[in-house]
C-alpha cells in the first residue's frame, strides 16, 4: 500500500529504517502514556463523584434521621394549677318584695262606707285606709250594755240580801245554810257582771275595727274593694295590700355546691334589666341555714336599701353573689380529658412521658374548673390533649413565644 493509503487509513506505516522505527516508537508509548493518564484522570474522576454521592447520601440520610426524629416528636403546651386568688360571681335570679308586705282585711262585717287611700299612695302608721258601717255590731253592743246593766243590778240586789240575811244569821234567825246560799248568789252576781263587762269590751274594740288602719308604713299597692260593697269580717279577699318598700328583701336560692360560701353579712350588687347602668348594694340578712331535699338549694335572704323608690316591689331582678376564694386547685377546662374511664388530665413526668389522671373536679368557673383531688401544685397539666394521646407517651414541651 502506498503511504497515502497508510494515511488514509490513519495507519502509520512501519518505517523500514531506524530512526523512523525509534520515531514510531517514541509516539507510540507517548499515546500510551496519554492514554494512562487519561484513564486515571477519569477513574480519579469517578471516585471523586462515587465519594461524593456517598458522602450527600449518608448527610441526607443522618438529616432525614434527625427531621423524623424530630417529627416523630409530640410537641405539647402545659400548665400548672392554680390557687384561685379571687372567688366567683354567682348570679342568680330573685324577685323583689316589701320588707312588710300584708294583706289589709277587715275584722268587723258591714258595708263600707269611704275609702281615704288608693294604689300608689304612701301612707304613715296608723294612717285612715277605710271606714265600715256596722249596724249589726251597733245593735249588739246596745244589747250586751243593757246586759250588763242588768247583771250590775242584779249585784247589788244580792250584796244587799247577803247584808240582811248576816245581820239575821247573827240573831239566830237563819240558818248558816241559807246564808251560803245567798253568797253564792253574790259570787254568781259578780261573774255574770264581770261576763257582760268583757262581752262590752269585746263589741266595742269590735266596733272599733270599722275604721281600717295602717299598721305600718308603706305604699298601697292594691285596692279591692269600692264603696258599698258588703264586708265579710275575715273573709278571703283582703281591703288593701300594703308593702314596706324602703328597704326591700329579695329570696335566692343557692345551690348547694355554694351553699359553704355564703355568710350573713356578705354584701351583693342587685341590678335590673330595665335599670341599665344602675346597680344597687345590699347585703344578706340571713340565710335558712340548710338544703332542701327536693331542689338541693338553700334560700338566702338578702336586705336591699331603697331610699330613692327607684325599684319597685314585684320586680325581676338579677343578684350578684361575690363568693369567698376556695383553698381547691382550679385548671384550664381544655386540660380535661373525658373518656370511658372517666374523667382525667394528661401529666408529664420530668422524663417527659405522659401520666393519665383521674380527677374528681368541683365547680365550674367557665375558662377554669375546680380539681377536689386527683393532683397536685407541681403537676404539668397538657393542654388540649389529643384522644390518641396514651399513658408512657413520650412529649417534648413547646416553647412559649416570646
């Protein structure tokens, strides 16, 4: 083949001399060496990238390590029971009332003649409401004044038959008999007078009640009767109502979870719907001292002021019953936890696994409820615990933010 074939080809013709053979030889070992080189240079290449991959894998793999880890992590917020500070506000409903409210009835039958005082009008003790024709009484007290004139003469009759009947006894005249007879008859004399005095005394007080009285001081809050209408001495229907306003008395009625806290003296606000911004000061005056059976309450009376009239008897009205503080522990409501078992709160040990509780718990305060026993001061208290949390979890606490 000639040497444009060789070249052709990129076949490098054996030089027959040598120097051309040394010359081939030279380029032949400096291909391979090249060739070496380049080799190297590119395994070197591979394990610089081979070293690589492993080194960002196993990084990868210990983060992804840590972020499970980390994930894995219930994170959960706490807090600590509390001592209450302050008591509650019990707000409870009551209805005002007179401190005296009476029913104003006649005791003496008629007709009623005039009325002096309508709805509405404040009256003074001893103050004319009404006056009652009794002719019926009128009549009877004629009759037992001349009963008791008569019993009086018959008296004196006797006495005077008792003085000459002694004066025969001494002469020996009658005998002791008769003269016993005739004290007797004086003895009898005097009961039967003394009987008509209080039969006297009796229709005269009775006459005395057709003038209708104010026992006390007050506001007519209800008329029931007109002129002429017939008066039935105790009957049904009372004349007049009247009510003692200044002060008034309210009736709660407190339940018995509360029943410990309240004392006679504690003062209370009285405030009504209608009233807006006006808020009134009172105090209990007493309380009935034990719980009724059937509604479990106990009935607190409470003395309310109202020198200005501005509540009314009858009115609704709400009171507000600031109660003594509770030595008990008191927790958030979103820390209870309220399952078959029972109720419970989620603890965390200072290991940072969960303890379930249960607790027996008091009164409600809405935010807070109060824990009777079950844990402690020192006890961290999850808060909205979730339904898979379980006794031996493992938490982390959450920090709070800054």
């Amino acid at each position: 083949m000639s040497e444009q074939r060789h070249a052709a080809l990129a076949i490098h013709p054996i030089a027959v001399d040598d120097d051309g053979e040394h010359h081939e030889l030279l380029r032949r070992r400096q291909i391979v060496r090249r060739t070496r080189i380049a080799v190297f240079v590119v395994l070197a290449l591979l394990a610089i990238g081979a070293a690589r991959t492993v080194f960002v894998r196993v990084a990868n793999a210990r983060a992804l390590e840590v972020s499970s880890t980390e994930l894995a992590k219930q994170y959960v917020k706490t807090a600590l029971p509390q001592t209450a500070a302050a008591g509650q506000t019990l707000a409870l409903p009551g209805t005002l009332q007179g401190f005296v409210q009476s029913p104003i009835s006649a005791r003496a039958s008629g007709y009623l003649k005039r009325w002096t005082k309508d709805i509405g009008s404040r009256v003074q003790k001893g103050e004319l409401l009404a006056e009652i024709e009794t002719p019926e009484i009128e009549q009877q007290l004629s009759q037992a004044i001349a009963a008791r004139q008569q019993a009086a003469s018959g008296l004196e009759l006797a006495k005077s038959t008792v003085a000459r009947w002694e004066n025969l006894r001494k002469k020996d005249v009658v005998s002791q008999q008769d003269l016993d007879e005739r004290r007797s008859g004086v003895a009898q004399a005097t009961a039967n007078l003394a009987a008509a005095d209080a039969n006297v005394q009796r229709l005269r007080q009775t006459e005395g009640f057709k003038r209708v009285l104010a026992p006390f001081d007050g506001v007519i809050t209800r008329r029931n009767v007109d002129v002429g209408d017939l008066i039935d001495a105790g009957g049904s229907r009372p004349l007049f109502l009247l009510a003692q306003t200044d002060p008034l008395r309210v009736y709660i009625n407190v339940p018995q979870a509360y029943a410990q806290l309240v004392k006679t003296g504690q003062p209370v606000v009285v405030t009504q719907a209608e009233l807006r911004g006006q808020s009134f000061k009172g105090e209990v005056a007493r309380t009935s001292g034990a719980i009724d059976t059937a509604t479990r309450m106990m009935q607190v009376e409470v003395s309310l002021p109202n020198r200005e009239g501005a509540l009314l008897p009858g009115a609704y009205v709400q009171v507000s019953l600031p109660l003594a503080a509770s030595r008990s522990l008191t927790i958030p409501a979103n820390a209870l936890l309220f399952r078959a078992e029972g109720t419970r709160v989620a603890v965390v040990d200072a290991q940072g696994r969960v303890r379930l509780r249960t607790v027996n718990l008091g009164r409600n305060y809405g935010e807070t409820v109060e824990v009777l026993d079950g844990i402690t001061a020192a006890d961290r208290l999850v808060l909205n615990p979730s339904d898979s949390l379980a006794e031996g979890d493992v938490v982390a606490i959450a920090k709070e933010p800054a």
